[in-house]
C-alpha cells in the first residue's frame, strides 16, 4: 500500500500570511520543497486540491509540482471548466475528481457519480484522451462504485471519514463494513481502490481491514505532525503504520 501526500494544508499556512503578495520571495513555506522531503521520505505521489476559490493551492504550484517533483502528481478537484482547463494544461498524472462546496472547509462527502453521470463523462473523456487516469471519490456505497465503473474510470477514492470520525462502536462497525463491500466490488470490477480522508495515525490500523487498497492519500494529520517531528519523520511513521497491510 503506497502513500500519497496531500499538501493543501502547507499552502495554507503560506496563504495565512501571503495570500494578496504571492510572489514575495518570503513567502513560505515552499511546496516544492515540502514534496521533495515527502519524497525523500518514501512518498509515491503528492496531492494537491485546486479549488475554485483558490483558498490554499494556486495555479502556480499545480506548474511549479508538474516541473519539479520525481514521482506523480495527483490533482484533486472540481468538475468546473476553469479547472478542468487547468488540468489539460498540467497534466498531472492522475486527476480525482471530488465534490467541492464554497462554504465546505473541507471535503466533506464523496462525489454522488449516480446523479451526476451526464456532466461526468465528457469531463473523464476530455482527462483520459489527454492521458491523465481517473479517479473518482465517493462515498462506500455499491451504487457509486458500479456508477464509477461504467463511467470507465480507472480508479475510485473511498471516502473514510466517517469511519475516522466514528462516535460509537456500532457506527465504526457498519462504516467499516460499508468500506470493505465497496473495495471488495470495485476490486472484482477492476478499478484500483484508493482511500482516503480522515486517516491519521491513531486510526490507519482500521484501514488495513479494508481490502485491496493500493493507495491513501493522507495530508493533514501527516502536516499536523510534521509540526512537531519534522515533515520527513511525519511522513516516515505514517509509512511505518502502514507497512504491515496485507491487502
């Protein structure tokens, strides 16, 4: 199971204090810099979401990772034609696409691919013909997971947060459950199964009960620790916690 590290939160810590003067040479801390430690450290790919508002990643860090980093660029985001555009520009090497809401401040739920299947495809179309892979991020539900198979994507992102934010039990149970039917069925349909969101360390030994992952992508609880171990080190325990996954 490989890593991927999102590094939306670093941009926005840079946008704190740097937002209306990006290009100061002060302005910190540098991405590029962030990926190559990431990198270093044992990362197969670096995520970044570029959102409609540009609130964190802007559209000079998704050029300056395209040029700069080593293993692949994961580009999260919105089905909207500006970024889209931006998209077929870069060419990252793989594309997830996520719902995204102005006033969410995070991603707060997988992508309903069964209500949006007419806008999807062209978009999907347009990203594979230019040679990017296609991800989808949805919610564990079996529906999304056959949605996403007959939209001809080549992976699908299952959203574990609400596994990670479980408040009982009970509920942890039935999210894990959930989760472990829908890799199960995206595996037999022969779409690469990612996870991702609300995974930190305390509860990625939940993950390794989900199978056929290939992939977490991970971002703020490795930048939360990164404030007191250091990026490369947050990164290497993250790495260490997931090294015993048998799939």
């Amino acid at each position: 199971m490989q890593l991927g590290v999102n590094i939306d939160h670093l941009a926005t810590l840079r946008q704190a204090r740097y937002a209306t003067m990006p290009e100061s040479k002060n302005a910190e801390p540098d991405l590029i810099v962030a990926a190559a430690i990431c990198e270093r450290a044992g990362a197969k790919g670096i995520v970044a979401h570029l959102r409609s508002d540009r609130r964190h990643i802007q559209d000079r860090d998704i050029e300056r990772l395209r040029e700069n980093i080593m293993t692949k660029l994961n580009l999260e985001m919105g089905n909207t034609p500006e970024i889209v555009d931006v998209a077929l520009l870069r060419l990252p090497d793989e594309v997830c696409l996520v719902p995204e809401k102005r006033e969410e401040i995070t991603t707060e739920g997988g992508l309903d691919v069964v209500a949006q299947r007419k806008e999807l495809e062209p978009t999907i179309k347009r990203l594979q013909n230019a040679g990017i892979r296609v991800s989808l991020f949805v919610d564990p539900q079996l529906e999304q997971i056959d949605a996403a198979r007959e939209l001809g994507v080549e992976m699908v992102e299952l959203h574990t947060g609400k596994l990670a934010n479980a408040f009982s039990e009970k509920i942890e149970k039935q999210e894990l459950e959930n989760l472990q039917a829908a890799a199960k069925a995206a595996s037999e349909l022969k779409l690469q199964v990612n996870a991702g969101h609300g995974i930190n360390y305390g509860n990625v030994g939940l993950i390794h009960k989900i199978p056929h992952l290939t992939e977490l992508n991970i971002g703020h609880a490795i930048i939360s620790r990164a404030a007191f171990v250091g990026l490369e080190n947050a990164v290497k325990e993250m790495l260490g916690a997931m090294e015993d996954y048998s799939g």
